[in-house]
C-alpha cells in the first residue's frame, strides 16, 4: 500500500499537511539559533578576555612593564628594597608581576580542597551504593545536593568567622587566614561534585559483577573496595577532575578566607593569594589599557583555559564510562 | 476598541516611568573605603536638606573611584590619596575637563596592634622596617620575642597607596602582608591576632590599641588626636579629597558648596575625622566658587 509514502488526493488536507511541514522546519530553525546563540556566547566571551590579554603577548608599550619572562621567571630586580625573586606588587614605583606567588597559591588550595573532599565524597559515595538501603540512599544523594547550593560566599564568610578560629585554637598557627582554611571550604563547596559523579559511576557498575563477587564468597566491604570501586574508577576519576577544575575557578571562598598575601612557598600554614581572588580584588580599580589591566586578563584567560581543558577531559571520560558499562550491560 | 485602549495605556507606562526617572536628579559618589561611611553621612543630612536631590554612594577603593572618573561614571571620586598626574591626564583625554582637586577632611593614619602587645610607640623608620620584612620579631623593635604578623590593604586602597607613599618611601610591602578589604577589616584581624600589626583610617578605631608614632627616634611620640593632625605634629596625616571633573555645576555644586560649609563640615567631626582648618575650608570654598571667588580669596 501506498497511501503512507502519498500525499492524499484532496487538496485541503495536502496544504495543512504542508502548513506543518513548514512550521516545523521553522522551529528546528529557532532551536537550532537557540543553541548556536548559546555556543557562541561561550566563544565570545573567550575572545574577548583573550583579546583583552595578546597586548601582554605583542605590545611594545606593555613590554616595558610586564613581559612572559617577568611573569613566570624569577627576577632579579637589582634594587635593594625588592630581595625577593617572585613578587606580585603590581601597585608600585616599579611593578611587579610574577604570577608564581598566584598559581602556587591557587595550587596549594585546590590540593588541600581535593585532600579533604576526595576521600570524604568517594567514601560517601560508596556508603549510598553499597551499604545503605534503599530509603537512605534516596534521601542522602537531595542532601548532599543542597550542599552544592550553598553561595559561595556563606561558605566563605564561614570559614572566615568560625573555621578559622576553631583551626587556630586547635593549631596555633602564624596565619590565622591560611592555605588549610581555605582549602576545606573550598573542598565543602567541591564534595557534591565529587559525590555526584561517583555515585553515578558506582551505580552504573552492573548488578552482574556485584552477585559473582558475592558467589565466590566475598564479604560485602570486600566487593565494594576491590570489584566495584576499580570498576567505576573512570567515572570517579572524571568526578575528581571536575571538582579539581571548580576549585581552581572559585572565587569568593578564597577571597575572604585565605588571607590573600602573595606568598610562594609550599608551606600549607601561610596566607595565600590565589589567581581568581587577585583578578576579583583588583581589576575594578585597574585603569582601562593599563599594563595592570592586560596582566588581570591574561590571569582570567589563564583561569578560562585551565578550565576548559579540565572540564573537557572530564566529561569526554564520563561519556566514554556510560559507553563502556551500557555496552557491557548485556 | 476596549482591549486596544488598554494596550495603549500599558504601552505608555513605562515610557512615562522612563521619564520620571530621567527628572530625578542623581548625583554618584565612588571611590575610597576610609571616606565611603563620611560619604554615605554627608549623603544621608544633604538628602534630609534637598529632598528633590539623590545622592548614591559607592565604595571599592581610591583607585576604583578614580578610575570611574576617569571612565566617566561617577560625578565625584572620593579619594584618600592625591591623584597622580597620569591620572590627571587620563581625565583630561577622556572626559575632556580638568580635574578639581578638593580637599574636604583631614585624616591621621593610625597604625594598630593588640591590647595585650607591651609596645606604645614606633618611629617611622621602625614602622618601614617591619612592613618591608627587614624586621620579622617583635623583639627588633623591643617588643616581646613572637613574630610579627602584619596586616594591610588591597592594592586598590588609597590607605595602602599612602602608606607605602609616606612610610615605606615606596619600597614594596612584605609578601607575607595579608591584604583585607577594608579598615574595619583591619580592625577585627588586629583584634583577633596578639602578634599583629595594620593601619588604617583614625574613625574607625575601636577595640585595638592605637601606637604613637614618632617621627625619628629623639622627636617625641605623638598620638593620634585631632589637635596633634589638625597642627600637623602626627606624622601620618593626610587630606581626604574629593575629585571632580571640571567645575561642577547644578545639583553637585549644590552639594559640593554644602560639604566644605560649616555644616559639612560638622558633619566630618561627628562621624569621627577631623575637619579641615579655617584656611583649608576657605581655600576649598574658593576652588568651587570658580575664577571671581578665588580672585577675591587671592589664591
């Protein structure tokens, strides 16, 4: 029969027929402008804050301030007065830009943030798929979720106020603003992601590989540790890079509770200064055009492409995860 | 017809908002933090005065306020630092206008430690050497043997800009100086910390101890009160300006005129600065009067 692959003969309902047709190819047109709107927004805005650092890269004028060299080699600026061969005191008779004291700051956070979030985020996540029961499970993953939704800045002011304070009565370290407290508010903030994911990634692993570790005798802790958890490491890997690329982009939690002195050493008991925090301090007293202003953009782009290649990594290996266990589901 | 009347009535609502909005009269202040409490005061008495007129204050930073002068959105940039004549120029190229350089208050730079810290007084020259990390232990400077922990400001502030200025003789800060947003900051940090050390605006001063400050060690110490600022003997003391872009005119004159009149100027004492003195206030009175009055002020 043919009457699927014909337009039927009367004319009234050939041309609704065609009035669909011409509607729909107008609204696949408005989704597919809504999505490319999207996307070049994203690389917009890439080229502009791109755009807005290539003076640090190509310009004369701003060489004689700033150049690659000064930003990432220790200098030597032959003046009494500045001993020190990595210093970010762009504010100054004669500036100084050396992003080293930045990006060992934005470092050692993000490490301590990772150190306190991974184990806690991974192990919880283990608990909801492995050992909690049903209705447990299915309360634990909205909670920990409502931690995502805390603003930042709460989390901040709380680490200003109350964690600082309990770590220096516990520690009495130097700094009272330093690396450590940082770095766990800013892995509080990081723990739903690392969650997440790897509770996503745990619960793909199928039911098959759970029931034959358990017919060869293994005791439930033995199955969740050395079966299911090795299992679901590209998943949980992919979580642990997401959470590591929004600890380098967050801002307002380092901003207050780090104490922001551009310090470079490894010493997790000092005040730090991080790449996001110095751009959010700064840039609004920048002069438009200023040496100053190229360098904070140049930190932005820095932060940006950071990012971006984390976030990518990140999400090609979920994908590659939910191929690979879908595939093997059988 | 109804349904069309309507229409046309909502239509129109917020073209008539739009123009309601464009008679209010706004005057924007931004810029320094030390100055944005005494701004906010002077807003807050000028309004309750001139109720046609709205004044908006903003803080951020000296070199936020300068820089919106600069871009041009802001009619008054508060500073607590001269601004330098690079920026002057910036003014001049964009905006088109010289810069009016008022000074509206006077300011003593107070430098804080904890209660309990046995040290009372500093001269400028110790106070160099522990910012600049020359000097590490409280006992350098004849304190008790901890290390000194010190604090200051973002390099946005006029407060920090001063006092590399004047004390640390532009030398650059110490890396280890924590930077916090604001005096009050400062304070709390201070407050908290029997090792530290920061400084700031004198009208925020509550709950550390403020040092007397010498000028080199045989000149006597000289506290922070405001008859030690007003006759210049406190070494760290400073004008807090107001920076306009050209002569103002209209409603900011208004308010300018007001802010360096006697009123306004009470004003500054009751928010804890120090007024400026006959000759200060008549010297500012005169730059805004424009070319008649400052020939017959002679200056």
């Amino acid at each position: 029969m043919s009457a699927t692959t014909q337009t039927p003969a009367l004319p009234a309902v050939r041309e609704q027929l065609a009035l669909r047709r011409r509607a729909d190819r107008w609204v696949q047109r408005l989704i597919t402008l809504a999505a490319v709107v999207a996307i070049s927004l994203i690389a917009l805005i890439f080229m502009f804050v791109g755009r807005e650092s290539l003076p640090v890269f190509f310009s004369e004028e701003i060489h004689k301030e700033v150049t690659l060299n000064t930003l990432f080699l220790p200098q030597n600026y032959g003046i009494p007065e500045a001993p020190l061969p990595y210093v970010w005191q762009p504010v100054s008779e004669v500036p100084k830009y050396s992003l080293m004291p930045l990006l060992l700051g934005t470092l050692k956070v993000t490490l301590v943030a990772m150190a306190f979030a991974a184990p806690l985020g991974i192990l919880a996540a283990i608990f909801s798929t492995e050992f909690a029961p049903r209705w447990l499970r299915e309360s634990i993953k909205p909670v920990i979720e409502l931690l995502a939704g805390i603003p930042s800045v709460v989390l901040g002011f709380f680490a200003l106020i109350v964690l600082a304070s309990i770590i220096q009565d516990q520690f009495q370290f130097d700094f009272r603003l330093n690396a450590i407290n940082a770095g766990i508010a800013l892995g509080l903030a990081v723990v739903p992601i690392i969650f997440t994911i790897s509770e996503d990634a745990l619960s793909s692993v199928p039911r098959s590989y759970r029931n034959a570790s358990a017919a060869l005798g293994a005791t439930p802790w033995q199955t969740a540790w050395r079966v299911v958890l090795p299992a679901a490491l590209p998943g949980i890997f992919a979580g642990l890079v997401l959470g590591f690329g929004r600890a380098v982009g967050e801002t307002m939690i380092v901003l207050m509770a780090s104490g922001n002195a551009a310090i470079t050493s490894w010493n997790f008991t000092e005040s730090v200064r991080t790449l996001s925090a110095s751009v959010a301090a700064e840039l609004a007293e920048v002069v438009f055009g200023s040496a100053h202003y190229h360098v904070l953009f140049f930190i932005g782009t820095l932060l940006f492409v950071i990012t971006f290649i984390l976030n990518w990594i990140g999400t090609v290996t979920v994908a590659r995860l939910r191929r690979r266990l879908a595939g093997a589901d059988r | 017809m109804k349904s069309r009347k309507v229409v046309l009535t909502v239509a129109l609502l917020p073209a008539v908002a739009l123009a309601a909005a464009a008679q209010q009269r706004n005057v924007t202040i931004k810029g320094s933090d030390t100055m944005v409490i005494l701004g906010q005061k002077w807003a807050e008495v000028f309004m309750q005065k001139n109720s046609g007129i709205t004044v908006q204050v903003t803080g951020g930073g000296s070199g936020t306020g300068i820089a919106a002068l600069i871009n041009g959105t802001t009619d008054v940039a508060e500073s607590s630092r001269p601004m330098r004549d690079a920026e002057k120029d910036q003014v001049k190229s964009r905006r088109g206008k010289d810069v009016l350089e008022l000074p509206v208050a006077v300011d003593g730079l107070a430098v804080y430690v904890h209660e309990s810290n046995p040290i009372s007084e500093l001269n400028l020259q110790q106070l160099k050497a522990i910012y600049t990390g020359v000097a590490k232990n409280w006992k350098d400077v004849g304190g008790n043997d901890e290390r000194i922990i010190l604090y200051s400001r973002e390099n946005s502030s006029g407060t920090y800009a001063y006092f590399k200025e004047h004390v640390l003789e532009n030398a650059d800060y110490y890396p280890t100086a924590q930077t916090l947003p604001g005096t009050a900051a400062v304070i709390n940090a201070v407050a908290k910390d029997r090792r530290g050390i920061g400084y700031g605006g004198i009208a925020y001063g509550k709950g550390i101890k403020h040092l007397k400050v010498k000028k080199d060690a045989n000149s006597p110490a000289v506290d922070p009160t405001m008859e030690n600022v007003l006759q210049a003997k406190y070494p760290i003391s400073r004008y807090l300006y107001w920076y306009l872009a050209g002569a103002p005119a209209g409603d900011l004159k208004t308010l300018a005129d007001w802010v360096v009149s006697k009123d306004g100027q009470k004003v500054v004492e009751n928010v804890g600065y120090y007024p400026l003195n006959e000759k200060d206030r008549a010297a500012s009175a005169a730059l805004l009067g424009g070319a008649k009055a400052r020939a017959k002020a002679g200056s």
